[in-house]
C-alpha cells in the first residue's frame, strides 16, 4: 500500500479533554521526518484548573519543530509568571485560545460547539474525534419510554452524551476514539446492560438521538483484541490493560475506536510491550518526608510520632501470623539503626538522567529540565503516619500490601466499617502501598483525598505519592505542568488517559488517515 505523504498535521478535536493527556498523545507522535503527525484543532474542557493546564500544553505546542521556549523553563524555576511568559509569546498565546476552549458542553453551548468545529475543521477530510463523556445514563439515550421522566431529563450525563453522538452526527469524523471507564462492561439500567446500548447508538448515532436511518453509520474496532467471528460486537473486546502496553499501571479503561462505515479501513492493534516498574519509574525521585497534619510540623517532630510505632507490641496483636518475627525485626532495625530520615517535604533537584532504559521511562525525561516540579508531600495524621511505616514494611518483608486483617489493632483506625473490612467483606485494603517490583494499581482522582491507597514504597519516606510521582506513572512528561492547587492537580493526574498509551492509538489512527483515498 502507497501512503500518500500529509502535506499537514491531522486535526484533533478533542473534548471532556481533562489535562489533555489523550491530546498529549496525539500531539507526541512524530512522522518519517520528525514532523508533526497529529495538531490539537480544538480542546473542550470546562473545568477551570483542568482547562488551565491544558491551555499551556496547547500553547507550548503552538511552536514550531515541537521545542518549547527558554522562558517556558524560566517559570518552571519561577524566574518569570505565566503571564509574563504568555505576554512574551503573543501569537502562540492567541492560537490557544483559539484551540484550548473552557467550555461546558450543553443544550445551551451546542451551536457555539458546532460553528467552532465546524471553522477550525474547514474541509479537511481526515481528522479523528477523541474523548469520553460521562457513561452513567448513555442506555437511556434515544428510549422513548424514558421521555417525560422527570430524573432522565434533568441528567446532566445524559446532555452531555447527547451533546457528543450531536458532534458525531453534525460533522461525521472519518474516526473517533472514545474512552471510558470498565464499570461499563458491568452497568447496567433495568436489566440491561448499558455496553450494548453504546454499541448500537455509536453504531447509529442519528437512529439513536432521532429514529430511523438515514445512512450515518461506523463499524467499532478494539485496539487490543481481534474481532471474534460473528456478527454481535463483544464489549469486552474494548478493555484495553494499559500494563501491556508499556504503561507502569494496572489500568483498564474501555477504549472503542469507530470508522465511518463508507470508508473501507480498519485499525490495527497495539502492539504489547514490557511496562517499567514503579521503582523503575519513580525511583530516581529525590526521598522526602511526609508533613504532619493537625500539629506543629517539624522534622524531629514528625520521627518522634513514627519512632511511636516501636513501642507497640505488635508481636503479640499478630497472635504467631507467619510475617510476624520478619515484619517486627525489621521495624525494630530501623529505629536502631538510626539513619538519618529524610529532612525535606520537598525536592526541586531534577534527577540528572532517566530513570531507567525502558523506553517509556526516556519519553519521560527532558533534558532541558533543571528543576522538579509536583514533587511536595502532603500532610498526614500521625497515626497514618505509623500506619504508612507499617504498611511498607509489611510489603517489604512479605512481597504484597497488608489488608486489615494484617495490622496489629493498635494501629487499626476508628472506622464502623474496620471489623467488616478485618473480615474481607468490605474494605480490606483500605491501605494499600504501591509494590516496588510491580506496576501501580489505578491512578484514580481518589489520590486527591487522602493517599490511603498509594502509599509510597519506601517506610523511610512514610507518605503517599506526590503529584509527579502520580504523573509519571500516568506516563506525564517531567516537564508537565499541572495548574491550580495540589488537590486539583491530584484530581486532574487520576481522571487522565496516559499519555504515552494515548501516542500509541495515535499511531493506529494515523494509519487508518493515511489510507482514507481522496481529500485532504
């Protein structure tokens, strides 16, 4: 097969865009000559932290050849303001805010949505459509019997999935890759399942919001499974693991990738390949400590109230369980020993080289970094804090993290549920650390409370993962830069698609561009 050579970069229109860790793949992938594949066309985001983070990125993107400006570092070191920088760079400042759009999609911004689209597009052809609204109420699209039911019409979820199949409907992409979340496979509405009611409406978007056919339709392809013969699609064919693909995290997101059905292509799949672990992938970070949270904060401080858990008798509240003398000793070698801790909440020295030689690991790296950015701890109680020790030392000694059943009771919390956890029936692993040797469990926009289930590693460092460590196992550039207050960063790193698993669909998408005959 001739591939015909881009004259320019494919559009992207991107919404419920987050971040932009979707777009941010996109953006990354580079042609035969180091150009540019793909350009972020448009981005939606209501959102406002989440719309000023990917403001910058699409403003960064804005410069030629992919290479950010000196004073793009400069306020990374807080040399400058970002808005001194956007004041210096004002052409690249007004294309973003052509691209990067702080919109809340609705019935009331539908034809401020459309006429953007519509311009920025012009008559290009090939351009791909991405993003992933809301799920909970899409099995009640285009059910009439749901008409005039008061709760239906006044869910929010089910506008904004009107409001994507509308974009489908109004400017037909040639493809569009929508993601959500596993519980689809499982949800259901009634008793039906909410997966096929997908199905059949991305199938038909027209049939599905106004009835009939009238020709509009697209065949769905997984990126990760071959089609099983038949003519019923699998749902589960959709779940892509994103630890197959390269990525330091077990996350399994839905990913359903549709062609318009008069053009005869068809995506590939991803290709698997060995992901870094989260000690290969956090691990040259600099080791800080946690913060004290409810009580005057200091370094000697805070070693007190962990030097705490020393003079628990835990040995006796494990009553003889087999980890019992391993996970003791090594607690008590600890304090012996008397290693220095840690004495800083936070580190701005950015390691001099990648972390490791996995690929993914070197996506990660600029070497025009000289500072580390999102790289804070956050405040933990002290009890939590003797919890944290615990827990990594536990996973240290036996290889896994400690349910409840494995804490003494003396460092068990003052929860209704703890007995009910303690028996599996509910929240057993309400702590849970990050296994060093393993990839991460999901980054979840739960990390933005309170970091009970992404304990660091390490029992010198006694915390959870801060921002960057979060973003790098979600495949985030180091030189990511996530607006608004810690909690909102947290929020926008766990709700992202991973980047580096995003510039892999990418490079499937560009293949099924580059085979679609005629136009540009």
């Amino acid at each position: 097969m001739i591939v015909p050579r881009r004259r320019q970069p494919y559009p992207v229109i991107d919404v419920f865009a987050g971040p932009g860790g979707l777009g941010e793949g996109f953006a990354s992938l580079r042609g035969e000559h180091d150009e540019a594949v793909f350009r972020g066309t448009v981005a939606i985001e209501r959102d406002e932290f989440s719309h000023r983070t990917l403001f910058l990125r699409h403003f960064l993107h804005s410069f030629p050849d992919g290479e950010f400006p000196d004073e793009y570092y400069s306020y990374l070191r807080d040399d400058i303001t970002l808005d001194e920088l956007y004041r210096k760079y004002k052409p690249e400042f007004a294309e973003a805010k052509k691209s990067a759009l702080q919109i809340s999609l609705g019935p009331e911004s539908h034809a401020n949505v459309q006429q953007t689209i519509s311009q920025r597009i012009a008559d290009r052809k090939r351009w791909v459509l991405v993003g992933g609204p809301p799920c909970q109420a899409y099995s009640l699209v285009g059910r009439s019997r749901m008409m005039g039911n008061p709760a239906f019409e006044s869910d929010e979820r089910h506008f904004l999935y009107r409001e994507y199949l509308k974009i489908i409907i109004d400017h037909e992409p040639p493809v569009f890759v929508m993601e959500n979340v596993k519980g689809l496979l499982s949800a259901t509405v009634g008793e039906a399942p909410v997966i096929d009611r997908i199905i059949a409406d991305l199938s038909h978007p027209r049939a599905a919001l106004e009835g009939g056919s009238n020709g509009l339709s697209y065949n769905l392809y997984s990126l990760s499974e071959p089609d099983k013969p038949g003519d019923k699609v699998d749902p589960r064919l959709f779940l892509v693991k994103a630890e197959e693909f390269g990525v330091p995290q077990a996350r399994h997101r839905m990913f359903i990738v549709g062609i318009r059905s008069d053009l005869k292509v068809r995506p590939g799949l991803l290709r698997s390949h060995k992901a870094p672990t989260v000690r290969e992938t956090i691990g040259n970070l600099p080791a800080i400590r946690s913060g004290l949270s409810r009580e005057m904060d200091s370094t000697d401080r805070w070693y007190e109230e962990i030097e705490r858990l020393s003079s628990i008798d835990i040995a006796s509240q494990l009553n003889g369980a087999p980890y019992n003398r391993a996970v003791t000793s090594d607690i008590k070698l600890r304090f012996r020993s008397g290693g220095d801790p840690p004495d800083k909440r936070f580190s701005r020295l950015y390691p001099g080289r990648a972390a490791g030689r996995n690929r993914v690991l070197g996506s990660l790296h600029d070497t025009r970094l000289k500072v580390l950015t999102g790289h804070e701890s956050r405040n933990h109680m002290a009890s939590d804090l003797r919890r944290y020790m615990y827990a990594a030392v536990f996973a240290s000694v036996t290889g896994r993290s400690p349910k409840l059943s494995d804490f003494p009771r003396a460092l068990l919390p003052a929860h209704q549920n703890v007995e009910l956890g303690r028996s599996g029936k509910m929240f057993s692993d309400r702590f849970r650390v990050q296994l060093p040797d393993e990839v991460s469990t999901t980054i979840t926009s739960h990390i933005s409370k309170d970091g009970h289930y992404f304990i660091h590693y390490d029992p010198a460092q006694c915390r959870s993962l801060t921002v960057r460590e979060a973003a790098r196992l979600q495949t985030f550039p180091d030189n990511y830069s996530f607006q608004g207050p810690r909690t909102a960063q947290y929020h926008q790193v766990g709700n992202a698609v991973p980047p580096y698993l995003a510039r892999q669909i990418a490079e499937l998408v560009a293949e099924v561009l580059d085979a679609i005959k005629g136009g540009a």
